[in-house]
C-alpha cells in the first residue's frame, strides 16, 4: 500500500478506509510520498499496528521520511509502535 501525500485532517479518512480494505493480510506500507500527516493520522497508523497484532499479522513501513518520524517523535513514538510483526 502507498501512503498518500497527505495524511492529515480529512484525508485521514482515506488512509482509515484504506488499512480496512487491507485488514486480514500481511501489509507493507510505502511512506515515501507523505508530506503532512497530524495526530489523527498518527493515531490511524497505531490503531492498525494494533489491529495487526491482534490479527497475527505483519505491518511494515518502507521509505518513511523525516517528516514522519518527527511526527510520531513528538508524540512520543517509534516507527516500531505502527508496525506488527505476524505471520
């Protein structure tokens, strides 16, 4: 799956709608296009590590940029927090 550019205010409801369609499956998730992302955003990427692990599933991210990792920094954080390591 790739992330899209934005991933703050509504179009926080796409990346939602889209980590649904992909439930149930291991996932790798392309970060390299993502310039602007806020906490709801942040918060959808946890809730589907959680939904991951709770799946026994795998959730990765390849090519997360700076400004990705700064957001989650700020909110105390990890790139390990969004992911799941399954089957």
């Amino acid at each position: 799956m790739k992330l899209k550019e934005d991933l703050a205010g509504p179009q926080s409801a796409d990346l939602l709608d889209a980590f649904r369609e992909a439930r149930g499956e291991p996932l790798v998730v392309d970060a390299s296009a993502v310039r602007k992302v806020d906490t709801p955003g942040l918060e959808i990427c946890l809730s589907a590590a959680r939904t991951w692990r709770s799946d026994g599933k795998t959730l990765r991210y390849e090519n997360v940029p700076d400004i990705l990792e700064t957001a989650m920094e700020s909110i105390g954080l990890k790139q390990e927090d969004i992911q799941a390591e399954g089957d």
